[in-house]
C-alpha cells in the first residue's frame, strides 16, 4: 500500500461546477497535511494546508480532514479552465522531516 | 524577490559522466530538499537538510550524494549518472521543517543516455 494514494484521473468537470478531490494516507501519525497545484511543465506551488480535523477554507478552495478515516479531500467551487492542473496530495508525519507525496490527481475544467 | 532557483533547467548526459545541479534560495530558509518526478510515481524525496552540515537521506537516495556547506545553497551531485536517473528534479525549500509550506525551484530536466 502506497503511503498516500490518489486518483491519477483525469477528473473532468464542466466549467462552474465543484471539483472534488480525495487522497488517503497510511500512517496514522501523519499530522500535517497539503494540497500543492502543478500545471503542465512547471512546479508545484502550496494552495491549501490543514492540521486539524474539520473544513478549512480558502477562496474557492476547501479542504477537509478526517484522521479516523486517514482521509484528506479538496474541494474546487464554481470550477475555472484555469484551475486545470494536477493537485499533490502531501502529507508531513508527526515530527518528521518529510513530505510524501501522493501520484496527483490530474484536474480538466471544460468550458 | 523570494525564489528557489535550480541550475541547469536541462540537462542532456552520458552514463558515467559527474554532474552537479544547483539549488540556491533568498528566504534564509533552514530546511531544503531535493525531490524527483517520473510519471505515475509522483514526487518522490532523494535527500533532505534541516540546516547547515545537517542532511538526510529521504526516500531513494542511491545514486546521489548532497551538500549544506552554506545555508542558502543546497547542491544535487551525481557521481556517476545512469540512465534511470533521468527524471525532473526540484529543489525545495521551506522556513523550519517539513511541515512547513515549502517553495519549489523551476525544476530540472536531466536525460542520461
């Protein structure tokens, strides 16, 4: 079992509406979790983090936890053609000096 | 302006020949990292540094060697590059630790023939 998992996709939404993204992990310590952006030849780049339990929003993003579930999600509101990317799942175990990433989830918002 | 910057951006080699990738960043960032990127197996940690002369190997390390003799400069050294080493490479950085945001250099794109 991979350490985080993800959904390679593609995940094709129609312009407006919510993308939904999940990502699950494998090590209950894990205590910080982020969601990085990556468009087609560039680097990823931080949109959203959380650290406890719960909804935390952002904009047009919300990210949810749940660590009874070992589960973290994305959610993308009112979805844009530029939101199309691919989103890395990471996660940070507790007092740890690493970030495992998960595949990415690759995003197509059409008009 | 605050970056991480990598040297070179591409890179064509041959199997054997030694090469070094740059990464240097203006943030006085404590912790850096050198990560890889293949298609379908995500970003996968090669070696870390918590500060200066404090480095550790992260998830494949075989192949490459790293060093922090200077906060902000945290260089790639491959000594005998093979061809499945080709790969995108990025540096990274952040303030303190892991679970800190961390900051990605434009990437490297390194092919070994």
């Amino acid at each position: 079992q991979k350490e985080v998992e993800q959904n390679s996709g593609p995940l094709s939404v129609p312009e407006g509406a919510i993308a939904s993204l999940n990502c699950t992990y494998s090590d209950r310590v894990s205590q910080s979790f982020f969601w990085y952006r990556q468009y087609s030849g560039k680097s990823p780049e931080l949109i959203m983090s959380i650290y406890s339990n719960g909804d935390k929003e952002d904009g047009r993003f919300t990210a949810q936890l749940n660590k009874a579930s070992q589960y973290v999600s994305l959610l993308i509101r009112d979805s844009q053609p530029s939101d199309s990317a691919t989103y890395l799942c990471a996660v940070n175990k507790a007092a740890g000096n690493k970030l495992t990433f998960g595949g990415g989830t690759r995003v197509l918002v059409k008009p | 302006e605050a970056q991480v910057t990598q040297n070179p951006r591409y890179l064509i080699t041959v199997t054997g020949k030694k090469l070094t990738v740059t990464c240097s960043q203006n943030m006085n960032h404590e912790y850096m990292s050198w990560y890889r990127q293949d298609p379908g197996l995500g970003l996968r940690q090669i070696y870390y540094s918590m500060n200066v002369e404090v480095t550790d190997k992260g998830d494949v390390p075989e192949g490459y060697k790293v060093s922090r003799k200077e906060k902000r400069n945290f260089p790639l050294i491959l000594e005998s590059p093979s061809p499945n080493q080709t790969s995108l490479y990025f540096c990274a950085s952040s303030l303190v630790l892991a679970s800190y945001e961390q900051y990605f250099g434009p990437g490297t794109r390194l092919t070994v023939t």
